[in-house]
C-alpha cells in the first residue's frame, strides 16, 4: 500500500481510450457507452448454474470473495451483452466483512449485522478493527483475473464500493430497514460517535476500492445507495465528507471517479466531491439532473429499470429518450436509474446496448 | 349517497373554529395545530393492550373494521396527547376488502393480495367489484361514535383514504416491494388498462373518505406513499388525475382537503389537486417545499420521525425549526414528515404537543 499507481499503469494504459473511460473525463466518442448497474449476477443464467453447482449453503458474501467466482460473475455480462464495462462484482458489505465484522447475507431479506452498532460504544468498539493489506488479498486476486481477461479486448473494470452513510445505515439497524430510521436517529442523538463511526466507515470502503484500482480496475463508483432518505440539510452537514473522505484514497491514482445515489434529487447539486461522473436516479430526467450538479460533470444513467419488463414498444423510446436527454451534459454514459430487477430478461439488456450504440 | 352534506352540516359546526379547520383553511390561529401522522396505533400501550385482548388471531383490517375498536383506537391518541385532531384509524386496503378484494395484513409485512392484479384481463375483473353502501357500514358507524366523542371538546376528525397509485401498487405486485416496481411496469406496458385499474382506485377510495365525510369526518387526507417512486413525467402522465378523481367526491362536501407524499420533492408543484393543504415528508424543508407548491395552501408537516428517539435534546430544537419554517406557507399545521415509528416514546409525542401549542 505504499507505492502509487498512476493512472497511465500498463494495467490501464489498454483501457485509456475506451468509450467509457473518454466519456467519464468528459469527452463525446463517436459510439455512446453503456453498462448496467447490477448487470452480474441473479439475472443471467450463466450466474445463477455458477452458484448452484460452485457452493452451495454458501452466502453472497463469501461468493464474492472466491476469486474465481468473483471474476468469473463479472465477466459474465460483458461476454454476453458486449457493454462497455466490467462492474467489480461485489457487495456493499464485503470491506466489513474483511475487516471482521459478523455480517452475513440473508437470501430474501439482506444484510444481517450479528452486532449492530447501537451506542457510542458500540462505535469505539467497531472502530477498533482494520482492514488489512493480507484480508484484501482476495479482491486484489480477483480484479487481477478479471483485468487479464478484460484487457483482451480493452474493456475497462469499473471498482465497486458502498459509501459510508449506506455501510453504517447497516451497521446500526443491524439489518435492512424501512426509510433507515435507526442510522438517522444515532445521526442525531450522537453526532460525535456518528462522525467518529462514518469516518471508520469510510477508511475502510475507501481501502476497498483503492485496492480494486490498485490490482487494475480503470474507474471506481461510489454507490450511496440510502442517501436519499435524508434531508439536505443532515446529508451536508453529516454525510458528503465521510464520501469525499472514501474517495480520497482512490483520486490520487488519477482514474476516473463516480458518484450514484438513490432518490437523490434533492443532492445532485451536492454529489461532485470531485469526481468525474454523476450517476441518476429513475426519478430525474438526466437533462434536468445536469441542471442540479456542481461544475462540468458527465452523467450517468438512467433508464428507468422498471421499463425492462414492460416490452420492446415500450424500452425503445424510453432508451432514445435517455440518449436524448442525456446530451445536456459535456458526455454520458448510458446505464440504468438503479440495478437490473433479477427477473430481468437479459436479451433485452443485449438489445439495449445494440440500440445503444447504434444512436 | 343521494343527499350531501353541507360544511355547515350540525355535526362539523362544533369543529368548523378549531384551529385545524381554520389553519386547513388558511387562517392562522393564536395556537399552532398539531397532529401526527399514525398517533394511532402501535406507539401506544393502550392500543397494545386493546388488541391483545380484543382479537387474538384478527388481523389488522379485522380490527379497522369492528366500529367500536375502529373508534376506541382513533380516540386513544386524542385523549392522551391533547392533539388537535383525531385521524380516522384505518388502513389503505381497506377498501378493498369492502370491495371484496382478498387482501390481508401479514405482520412485519404488510399488505398481501391474495390474486394480484397482472394482467389487463385481471383488471377486467377487478372493476367489476364495487364498494357498495352496506359494505361501508362499519366505516360509517365507526365514524359516528368517534366524531360523538370528539364533538364535546370540539375537536375535527381527519377523514383517510389511499390514493390510487398506492392502492394499485400493493394490487399489482400483490405484496409490498422496493421501488413498486410490478405497477411501475405495468403502467409502461398496459397503460390502457392502467387506466382502467386506477380509475377502478380512484371510485372506491373516494367512496370510502366520502363516507367518512358524510358520516362526520371535518376533513379529508388522501395519502400516497409511493407516489415518490415515480420520475415526475410518469406522475404528471399516469397518477396525479386519478387522485383528483378519488377527493371529487369529497371535495363537493366541501371540508377541507389534505394532500400527502412521500419522498414527493419532485411533484410538490403538482400535489395541488385543488386541495386546501399539502403534507411534507422530512426531506425537504418546509419554506422550501412552499416555494414548489402551485397555489395558496396551507402546510402540514414535517418533524423527522428519526428524531422522536433521539431525545429532548435533539427533538426540542427540531420542532422549533419545523414550525419556524412553517411561517412561509399561508398557514401551518404541525405533524410528523412520516408516521409515528412503532417504538416511539408517546412521552415524547405529548411533550412535542405540548411545545407546540406553546409557541
């Protein structure tokens, strides 16, 4: 962890011109990028016979960390769509588990924390432990596969990691919640030991995706996946640095960096911490999202997933139009609002990028 | 259902100088109002106690539809807190059990449809149900013992009802689920029958606050929980006409009318369906969502639920902030951005009344 990877490494110099790399610094290429949020995993068959014959019993978590698994599941989707990137195929909670934290995945439900973090103790407790240079050695092995089997054809990796808001919205409920209430009431009742548990939260996620970057991922995205359910105001005061603070690791390796959060319309004019790239919602159309940002970012998204099952008829024009609106910004990369539901058709994803790229 | 009931009806002219109404209305009285958004209910040891000996086995709607439980249950929150209005105690679906819709409650999930509605074929055969008027017997009854006890402090009771989307979100996915996805592709790929199934909402849920109001309800809250899952195009487009359609019947009785959403920062400038009040969710603050809103109307909101177990010391400045940026509207009327959280303190919910009407 003590050299820095710059961001012409000969691991990235394969990826430099790619159409998604050029449109995340901001440039137009000639064909509009596409990948899709969630695009690994339940909605391809290849993926669902790999976990039933690689490991059963096993939990998500411990799927992401095989090395084999982990690369082989994000491979998938670029082998079979032709998008224009691989997504780290990962979880949100897998820092903490590296770190030590009881954390499992519990199929139908999600993340299950064995101890939630419920008191200011319970903070000075889980701050205690690190993620170590040896616990990572498995995301270090799978990126590696991944990069050696995506540079082939110059297809960047995009690095995955959850912001620290949505880590410790989990770590306090303990499990999903409704609105997020348990984190947002520890927001307000202990603001020190909050600040002190977001700033963990965020060394830990932040070491996650450097790593990812480290091993030869061309980009990395923050994904907030439960900002939206706070008001600016607290997301200001309590949240966007703790982000900012994740993502400083990964800047100074000079890669492109992406910033994506759920129902976050009231932010977008708060999400550039300096990075590249602003990823959006269903809820605003990207012409109106660019209006909202800071500064000249590109944008990303944001076709809403719920047109996926409703036909052909119907995903064309709402592709077109996603395409269309998108040229308010300097450059866009076509993607979902949110991931791909799991009983997602995957030939109309291939279709999607087909169109895609034909525009 | 063939006379209407004037506003000046013999049982609304007790409540038509309490502050609610007048605030509803435009006024400002000398006292703020307050009232909370699900004061009935679990937060309540009373309510606990009720159920547990009332109805071992009964579910929720069970429970909503047994007039002297209904009322008991509404009154509970009035008489321990001092509110300034009682909320019909009731829930979304159960118009649709009037309407004979297999539809139950299952704890710690919620509503389950026992066939939903996927196809247009399905809504075909929905439609057919009607909510006749010896179906909404219990609801009327219901309603008189509440409103005869409410009437000797001259204290309004809120009429209840869901709005269409949220009706149909539960009636297609048959199940609560993240994001509505189900109805939201529903509406892409049926849009006719879309129509139909939401018009279908509109005549019953209507119906059902219009009978509140005919029975002595001095106000009418349409509630749509998920309308914030929608860009703001597709509620514009497919939504916001249907809603209108359900308060039609309530608006020629002519008390006055409160429109709520959740998460609906974007659509604040379309909730005004010729209504007299508009009710914030937490996310964005009061003086700013005013700036967004068509019209001249009265605000009702919008304390965080997540600060209600956070502690005085957290709730105190909270509320004053609510209330101070509650003097942007034409008038204000105190309440939760949300419901009351099952765990909360009613300690808590008394001395925020307490406060309020102190300021």
């Amino acid at each position: 962890m003590t050299t820095s990877l710059p961001a012409e490494h000969p691991l990235r110099t394969v990826t430099s011109d790619s159409r998604l790399i050029r449109a995340y610094r901001g440039e137009r290429p000639d064909v509009l990028p596409v990948w899709f949020m969630r695009q690994a995993g339940r909605s391809l068959p290849e993926y669902r016979e790999l976990r039933k014959t690689a490991e059963a019993g096993a939990d998500m978590l411990d799927t992401c960390l095989v090395p084999e698994l982990a690369s082989e599941i994000t491979l998938q989707p670029v082998r079979r769509h032709g998008v224009d990137a691989g997504i780290f195929f990962s979880d949100i909670m897998i820092p903490l588990r590296l770190a030590g934290v009881d954390v499992r995945i519990e199929s139908g439900v999600g993340p299950i924390v064995g101890e939630a973090v419920q008191t200011p103790d319970a903070v000075d407790r889980i701050v205690q432990l690190e993620l170590t240079h040896e616990a990572l050695a498995p995301i270090r092995e799978a990126v590696a596969l991944t990069v050696a089997e995506l540079n082939e054809t110059g297809t960047p990796l995009i690095g995955f990691a959850g912001a620290p808001f949505t880590l410790a919205a989990y770590l306090v409920a303990g499990r999903p919640t409704k609105d997020h209430l348990p984190v947002r009431t520890f927001m307000r009742r202990h603001p020190e030991a909050w600040s002190r548990l977001a700033e963990w939260a965020a060394k830990i996620t932040g070491e996650f995706l450097r790593t990812q970057v480290m091993a030869g991922a061309s980009a990395a995205q923050l994904f907030d996946s439960w900002a939206g359910s706070l008001s600016r105001g607290q997301y200001v005061e309590q949240v966007v640095g703790h982000s900012r603070a994740a993502l400083d690791p990964v800047r100074e390796l000079g890669v492109p960096l992406v910033h994506f959060g759920v129902g976050a319309g009231e932010i977008y004019g708060d999400m550039n911490i300096g990075v590249d790239t602003i990823g959006v919602d269903w809820r605003v159309p990207l012409d109106e999202a660019v209006q909202r940002m800071q500064g000249d970012v590109t944008v990303q998204g944001n076709l809403d997933p719920a047109v996926l099952a409703a036909g052909w008829d119907a995903i064309e024009p709402a592709v077109r139009d996603v395409a269309e609106r998108g040229r308010a910004a300097r450059a866009h990369v076509f993607n979902l609002g949110h991931g791909v539901p799991p009983e997602t058709d995957p030939a109309q994803l291939t279709r999607i990028v087909e169109l895609v790229h034909s525009l």
